[in-house]
C-alpha cells in the first residue's frame, strides 16, 4: 500500500487542521495510508507519528492552532537530522511526505526531496511571506485578528487623545503589516521593506494631530529596523510629542491563536488536497501555492531563502489615504 506522512512545522497557523483534515481524507480516497506526524521535523527526527484514520481528522476545521503539533527544529539543517528523519519514514515504508508550513519547514522540506524522498510542501505561515502562492494559509486570520485589536485600540485612543504604535508579526516581512496598516486606517506604517526614520514618523504623528485626528495607529513590522520599542524611545527622547500621549501594543502571538475564517479554511483544503493529488500524479519538490484563485506549484529550489516582496504601490496609497 502507498505511504505518506504529513506534518505542521515552524510557527501554527489557523487553518493547519483543516489542510491536515484534507491531507488526511484526500489521501484515503486515493489509496493512501496516512501517517500523522506529531511536532513537526522533530517529531519526525525522533519517530513520533501514527496512523490517521478519517475520523481522527473530524471536527478539526473550525479549531486554530495544529492538532499534530509543531516545533522549531534546528536538528533538521543538520545532515545527521535529515538522515534520521530518512531512515525513520523508510522504517515504516513511508516514501512521501505533505509539509504544511513556511519558509523555514520549507527549507526541511526541500532539503529532504533532495535527498530522494517524495516531498511537497503547503504554503502556511501567517507571514505571507512565501514565494509561490498570493497568500500563504493563516495569514488573512492573523489580518482580521490584528484589525479587530487595531479597532478596539481606536476606541480608547480617541477618548485619551493617544497614539499607539503598534506592533504586529510578521518576521522579516512587512506584509501583514502593510495590509493591516491600510485595512485599519493607520497614520504611518513602518516596515522592513521601506525604510522610515523616526524622525519622519513623528511627523506624521504631529501632522496628524495638527490635522485635528483625534488619535493616530502606527502600525509597526516585528521585523522593521525600528521597531515599536525604538520608535516610542525616541519619541520620548526628542520630546516629539505633540498633542498625542504615545503608547506601544505589541500583538505578538494572539495574532497566530484564533478560529481560521472561511478564507483560511477553504485555501487550507484545496491546498492541502492539491498536495495529495500532486504526489498522484508523479510531481514532488514543489510547493502548493494559490495565484490568481487558481492553484499552482512552484519548485521548492526557487521557494527557499526567498522572500516575497510588499507591494511598494500599497504602501504609497496608505501614506496618501492617511491623510
Ligand atoms: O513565522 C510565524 C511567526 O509568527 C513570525 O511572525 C514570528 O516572528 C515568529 O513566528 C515567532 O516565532 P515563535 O512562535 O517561535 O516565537
């Protein structure tokens, strides 16, 4: 009988389950068995997975997180790690494996398919920061999650007369960042992509004071060269402030905890079907991605170590909109 394994790694993602789900269900109806394996490469390195039955993966769609557990693995760059995570899917006769996950497990993943194993991957990070597909599973949840806290810190903003800088994920990417900058309606977006002094983003924290805003957002990338922290720093520091009392909110990890909406959940289905049915038809080493709506694969070689670039259009409609 065909073998695969499938496994979530680096950081979880909302809507990991119902890919999982997908993985699992297309799998059966095309003859697979399928082996579930428990905290990402790690868990692979150490032999951790088991048989999934169609009911094992029920219920799951509507839950965030993974239910098969995720790690961030550092054995697996090694050649030692990769050669254990060989010889323990070989012991169980399994010789295809689905890796739901982003750039980093991506990396594991291509670095196994080049040691001969059938490997495709599921692009899911809610970076949004992966080459080959237009939005990677969990990133439009994490959008609405960091919305729905950019609301609510409007609100109190307002009455208080207050600006929040406020810092969302995103690794070295700034696309989450960028598009909840614009969705929220920030003053200022800063981002890895596109450098911005603090100089000039107390600037625009002024002129929008001066405007007669009655707060203002700055919706700060982790990954930006000065981050949250170092821009209220040097607010405090250079006595910048005009009219707002200026205050930091780091989302952090709440952005990566919620329910996957309709969005995640379907993405996270077709992809992770589409992942089955590549391995179907003979194609591995690549990535299952979205463009266009339409489902695509793209060589895992050209997906690792590459980041996908912000739209540098978006950025200059948010700075015009701002106003
Ligand atoms: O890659 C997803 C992500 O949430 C990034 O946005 C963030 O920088 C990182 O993972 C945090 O990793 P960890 O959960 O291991 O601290």
């Amino acid at each position: 009988m065909k073998r695969l394994a499938v496994l979530t790694s680096g950081g979880d993602a909302p809507g990991m389950n119902a890919a999982i789900r997908a993985v699992t269900r297309m799998g059966l109806a095309n003859g697979w068995q399928v082996f579930g394996v428990r905290h990402g490469f790690s868990g692979l390195i150490h032999g951790e997975m088991e048989a999934l039955g169609a009911r094992d993966v029920g219920g799951v769609m509507q839950l965030g997180g993974t239910l098969l557990g995720s790690a961030r693995c550092a054995e697996m760059k090694t050649e030692q790690g990769q050669l254990e995570a060989l010889r323990q899917l070989a012991g169980r006769g399994i010789d295809a494996l689905v890796v739901i996950g982003g750039n980093g497990s991506q990396t594991g993943a291509h670095a196994l398919s080049q040691r001969g194993l059938r490997v495709v991957g599921v692009a899911s990070t809610i970076d949004n920061d992966l080459l080959g597909t237009d939005i990677t599973i969990g990133a439009t949840t994490a959008i609405d999650i960091a919305l729905e806290s950019i609301d609510r810190l409007g609100v109190t903003a307002s009455s208080h007369q207050r600006g929040f800088f406020v810092e969302v994920m995103g690794r070295d990417c700034g696309y989450l960042a960028t598009v909840v900058g614009i969705a929220g309606g920030a003053e200022a977006i800063v981002v890895p992509e596109q450098e911005i002094t603090p100089e000039a983003v107390a600037a625009e924290i002024r002129d929008a004071y001066q405007r007669g805003k009655t707060h203002a957002i700055i919706v700060v990338a982790e990954g930006a060269h000065y981050d949250a922290d170092a821009l209220a720093r040097y607010f405090e520091e250079h006595e910048a402030r005009l009219g707002f009392d200026m205050r930091v909110c780091k989302l952090g990890h709440v952005q990566r905890g919620g329910a996957p909406g309709a969005a995640d959940r379907l993405l996270a289905t077709r992809l992770g079907a589409a992942a089955v049915q590549q391995l179907d038809a003979g194609h591995h080493g690549v990535l299952v991605g979205q463009h266009g709506g339409e489902l695509c694969t793209t060589p895992l070689a050209q997906v690792v170590g590459a980041t996908k670039p912000v739209d540098p259009r978006l950025l200059a409609m948010a700075a015009v909109l701002a106003r």
